[in-house]
C-alpha cells in the first residue's frame, strides 16, 4: 500500500460494510503475507465482527489465491497462509497447482442441527470445491476486543479453583433456566441419603459417615475400577474409615472425585466401593437394590469418563487442541480512537469436542457405567479434551468452548422415567419407551464387564426405571407386554453362549455379545400364543437382577429345519396342518418327508451352532409382517422330562431366530406358510422353552 493511502483506497476487496474505513493501515506484523494484511486480516477485517445475533446472521469475504502462491507466502511466514495451505483434503480438491481461485470466507454464529444456536463464532472457508473448513475462533486476551467474543479455548486446567467455578456456574443455571431439569429437583430437605457417604468437608481427610436416614445432597462417582481394589470398604476396617480415610490409601480417580466435591461446594460424596462394605453380601444386595435411587436423586453425578482405570485420575491438565494464532485489526472501540492489532485464535472443528468423541472414552466401553451415567439428571463429564455439563436438556462444555451436539449421539432417558409418579403410557407411547429400551440393550450388550453373573445386574436401575413407565413384568430383559416381539432379538458376530447358566435361552442376557434388535411394525400379526413365562429370581430383594431359571411356553407351529448341500431347508409336521390347505392326510404324510427350500435370514445365537446344523432343529413362527413372511425363533430339543419316552414333555433351547421365512416357490409358500394361518388350519403345540 503507497504511503498516506487510506483503507477506503484499496479496489480489490469487495467487503463493503468496512468500519475501518478513513484509517491508515498499520505497518503489517511479520507473521502475515502482504495479500493478508491488505485485505482479510488487515484492512478488511471487520468482516470478523460485524456478526448479528440473527440465527442467519452471516457475512462472507472474498479474495483470490493460487495454491502455488498460497505455499509459497507459507514457507515465508504467514500464519493464515499455512493454515489454508493444511486444508489439503477439502479447500483444494481438484484445484490446479497455479490455478487462481476464489476464497471465500464466511463468519457467523453456528447453529447445531436440531438444537438451539449456540451463539458460537465459526469461520468456514471454500474455494471452488464443495467442501468447507471450519473453525471456531476467540479472540485472544491481548485482542482489544476480546471480552465481547462468546467463545473460549477449551478448558485445560480441568482441576483449577476457575475451572471448579465455572462448573457451579453451569450447574446454577441448569436450575434456574431449563425448566424439564427442574421438574427433576428435588429439594435437600426431602432428598433421602444413600446409607454411607464420603464427608469431603476437608478434603486432606475426609472420612465414611452414617447417614441414618438423614436428608440432604450429595455427589456420586461414576468410573471403571480396571481391577479389585486394594483400599475398600470392609468389615473390619470400617470403623477406622469412619475415623479418617488415608488419601495416600486411595487410587488417584476417587481422590480426584474428593477434590471435585469440596471445589464444587458440596461435602458429601458417594462411592461404591467405599460406601458399600465390599465383604458384606447382605449389603451388597441391599445397596445394588437401591442404585437407581442412588444416582437418580444426586445433585450431580461426577463421571470420570477419560479414566481406563481407578488409578489414573481425571483431573490431569489436558492437552491443548491443534489451534493457529493470527494477528488481526481490531476497529476502534471508540469512535475517535484508531484501529488496535490483537489477534484471534482458530481451532478446527474436527479437533474440539464433539458428540462422537464419548464412544472412545473408557467409561463407554464399560456395562456398570451406562445405568450410572443414564439415570442421573446431571453430570459433570471429565473427558479426555475438556469437562462437560449434560443434563435432561443439554450437553456442553463447561465455560463457554465450543461443542459439536449430535442428538444421535446423546444417549438420555426419556423424562418420563426420572418422575416419581409414572401413569401407564398410550400405546404408541408404550411403542417409543420399548424401542428407547432396546436401543439401551444395544448399547449395554455391546459393553464389557469383569463379572459375567453382572450381566442382568448392571442394567438394573435402568430396568426399574423403564418398569415403571411401562408397567409391564420385567422377565430377565424382556417385558411380558410385549414378548412375542421382545423374543426376537438377534446376536451380532462372534457372540456365543455364556459359559455359567445367567439367563433362560430365550433372554439376551444368556449370550456374550452385541444384541440387535430389529424393529417390528406395530401392524405384524401374532403366529403364536404366549402360554406361560416365568423367571425365578437368585435373590428376592433385586426384582431386576440375577435369576436362577426360567420358563417360556408357546403354544406355537413348529417347522423342522436342516441344513442340506449348503442351503437352509425346513418340512411341516405331519400334525400341524389340516384342512383345506392340505387336502388329505396321505399329502400331508408326504409333505411331513419331503424339504422345501427356504429363504431368509437366520441369526444364530453362539457362532457354533451354525455348523452343527441338525434335524433336531425347528423354526417357531411367532409374527408375520404384511408380506405373509414369518419372524421367529429357532430351537433344539435338549432334553426330555424323565426317562422313558411315554407322556414326558420335549424341552427346548432357543439357538437364533429368522425373519422373513419363506419357501423359494411362491406357489409352496401360498399353500404352507400362508392360507393355512389365515384359515386357521394350523395346529399349534405347546413347547416349553428353557
């Protein structure tokens, strides 16, 4: 620029709406190319600040580059240059290395889809490719403009007094602001203590306290132990934590969730393993009994998501996300005053915390963790980039960092389930709450735990939740209301059957492994007929824990299945089927000899079953869909009631289930599968399923 040559003098730039109009341009910093100091982050860089409050409220800027020319004012120093320069996989694909393109930049305030604006700023940067880079940007301390700016670097120093008080600050405002977390509060005065607690009212030496029924507030922790632990609870020492508990003792995530309980201004914390006497079965029971209330009615739950282990900690400064720092013209703050150089911090998207990034943290890979985290309103979410506040209505981070929402990527209970008070739902309510369920057990099945006999035990409190919004009988992870659908869960890869009896085989809690669950049109007509079931609980006090057996009887079609020359076939029983749709018993002796090739897709419950395919086999018609193609179980005979083969009854296992069953020849289908349930010319037996 010639010298005494003003801001408005510049022709190449066309933002217009320039209040830095009339001043001189400062001498350019060394970090920033001549093209960047005369036109974006210069002369022109009101673009930056001139952002409404409008949800649209957008300005864009543009100026035109080569990335030849790009590359080469990088290597001479520029700041903004270099970072452009690094979007290789999206601002320059297909783009010719001496080709002139046009960058346009954009600035407003993000707005997350299906969620409320954030009020954060965003820089998106393209050129002629379809794809945008973005960044957040703050404005750095040393920026004259720097507290009017909505968004902060992460917090880092996760364990600071700063960091303490900008927690409490987050959780005063859920209180006063979201009115769904409101209808959750329930006052201190009618809180009822978990039996022990944690007292953090000196923090170098807190100490178990007996609650005796007393009412109040108080903290729960939420962590993967990662192996027994060396310092719990036990009867005989008890009485000394009751005195003083050694912090030297104890592994550094629960002195952590110490340190976090007295910054935060509360004093009592609750933590299962030293809040329970670990040796005490009669406790144990009666404290797992109660863990949905444990967590549902803590002020706030502390969750050491970033933690693999006990004895790692959480409150460990985090490392900074990959951020470049630009010096940039601030317009006067005052009408007669000059511009000011400051500078401006850009962070990728990508780099800053985002929904997706809890499915790495080491807590959701654990099942104990998923029941603490969901039935509990609040938490405060120490991840391995920054703390996070997730209530009943958001999720954030804590301060006022920017954070990607994805609400498919937000586990939460519905609110209905966090009300003392529940009335049966309508039906289609009933329909969302079940598939809410089994999106759960999904998840659940798919996590890992050190005592397999856990497996019904873990999802409890989850489970007593949904028992009373459903109000339905709860039968070792299925809802008797909806049964014949809840039978036909499916199993993953590589699962298989659990070595030690946990579960009847018809219950997802009898196998190792990721359930899915496929979703059934409510309009899918029943094929069979519940009978009976039953479960038998291993002890009375958890109505939704371990059980000791179980029994299914269906009064149901069974179709015999084999596996021939590599294709799935299956025949009628000679008794099933009678009537019109079989004209005489002499075809339907012929029919009960011969296969009939099948089509479908089979799930088998432990990946050895499918080559060890037998005649003993059956497939049990329980729904079809509007195709007149049946879903149902597959079982095998395991074992008759007695001895000798005169009046005893068949048991069965289920091994997997089918969907869509149908016979390759649409003719055979219409006459087997088809006409004979419509004219209710099937003859059902009862089978018992163990």
């Amino acid at each position: 620029m010639l010298a005494g040559q003003t801001l408005t003098q510049l022709p190449f730039f066309p933002y217009s709406d320039c209040r830095l109009a009339g001043y001189a341009l400062p001498p350019k910093p060394h970090s920033l190319c001549e093209l960047c100091w005369e036109g974006p982050l210069g002369a022109h860089a009101a673009w930056l600040f001139d952002v409404t409050d409008e949800a649209q409220g957008k300005k864009t800027y543009s100026y035109w580059a080569s990335r030849q020319d790009m590359r080469s004012r990088a290597r001479r120093g520029c700041t903004w240059c270099r970072m452009l320069q690094g979007c290789r996989s999206s601002l320059w694909d297909g783009v010719p290395e001496g080709k002139r393109v046009r960058i346009d930049i954009e600035v407003g305030l993000h707005l997350d889809e299906g969620g409320p604006p954030t009020g954060m700023h965003m820089v998106s940067v393209s050129s002629n490719s379809p794809h945008r880079s973005r960044f957040v940007y703050t404005l750095n301390d040393d920026h004259p403009a720097a507290t009017s700016t909505r968004v902060y670097a992460p917090i880092l120093d996760v364990g600071s007094p700063r960091a303490f008080a900008l927690a409490r600050d987050v959780l005063q405002k859920c209180h006063d602001e979201h009115d769904d977390c409101r209808k959750l509060s329930i006052p201190a005065d009618k809180t009822l203590l978990p039996t022990r607690l944690i007292d953090c009212t000196y923090p170098d030496r807190p100490h178990l306290a007996q609650t005796k029924r007393l009412h109040g507030q108080y903290l729960a922790l939420s962590y993967v132990w990662g192996g027994d632990q060396l310092h719990k609870t036990t009867q005989s020492n008890l009485t000394t934590y009751e005195r003083g508990i050694d912090l030297d003792l104890l592994p550094q995530t629960i002195r952590d969730a110490i340190r976090t309980t007295h910054g935060l201004g509360f004093k009592l914390l609750w933590v299962d393993s030293l809040c329970i006497v670990q040796d005490s079965e009669t406790e144990k029971q009666h404290e797992i009994g109660r863990m949905q209330h444990i967590f549902r009615y803590a002020a706030l739950t502390i969750l050491a998501a970033c933690a693999k282990n006990a004895s790692r900690g959480f409150l460990h400064d985090r490392q900074p996300p990959r951020a470049i720092s630009v010096p940039i013209l601030c317009p006067p703050s005052q009408p007669a005053a000059a511009p000011q150089l400051g500078s401006v911090t850009l962070y990728a998207t990508g780099d800053l915390p985002k929904s997706s990034d809890h499915w790495d943290e080491p807590t959701r890979g654990r099942a104990w963790c998923l029941q603490e985290e969901l039935v509990s309103p609040r938490s405060l979410v120490f991840t391995s980039k920054t703390p996070l506040f997730k209530c009943q209505t958001t999720t954030q981070c804590v301060g006022t960092s920017y954070y990607q929402y994805d609400q498919f990527m937000e586990s939460r209970l519905p609110l209905a389930l966090f009300l003392q008070s529940t009335p049966p739902p309508p039906i289609l309510d009933f329909y969302s709450l079940q598939h809410t369920w089994w999106s759960i057990v999904e998840d659940y099945t798919r996590r890992a735990m050190s005592n397999a006999s856990d497996k019904l035990v873990a999802c409890a409190a989850i489970a007593e939740s949904f028992h009373r919004a459903l109000c339905s009988e709860y039968l070792a992870g299925l809802w008797r209301d909806s049964l014949l659908v809840d039978l036909l869960w499916c199993t993953s890869a590589n699962s298989r059957r659990a070595v030690e009896y946990r579960a009847p085989s018809w219950s997802w809690a009898s196998v190792e492994g990721k359930i899915i669950v496929v979703n059934y049109a409510h309009s899918d007509l029943a094929l069979a007929e519940v009978v009976q079931c039953n479960v038998l609980l291993k002890c009375p006090l958890l109505l939704f824990g371990e059980v000791a057996g179980g029994t299914l009887i269906l009064r149901a079609l069974l179709l015999q299945l084999r596996h021939f020359e590599g294709h799935l076939q299956f025949r009628p029983d000679a008794q099933s089927l009678k009537g019109p749709g079989i004209d005489d018993a002499e075809e339907a002796a012929a029919d009960s000899v011969r296969w009939y090739d099948m089509d479908g897709f089979v799930w088998y419950d432990d990946d050895t079953d499918e080559t060890q395919a037998s005649a003993m086999w059956w497939a049990v018609p329980l729904l079809t869909n509007t195709s007149d193609k049946p879903h149902g179980l597959i079982v095998a005979r395991t074992h008759t009631d007695g001895s000798d083969s005169a009046g005893n009854k068949t048991l069965y296992r289920r091994i997997g289930c089918f969907r869509w069953l149908q016979c390759k020849d649409p003719a055979e289908h219409e006459r087997l599968l088809v006409r004979p349930f419509k004219n209710k010319e099937v003859l059902l037996q009862e089978i018992e399923i163990i």
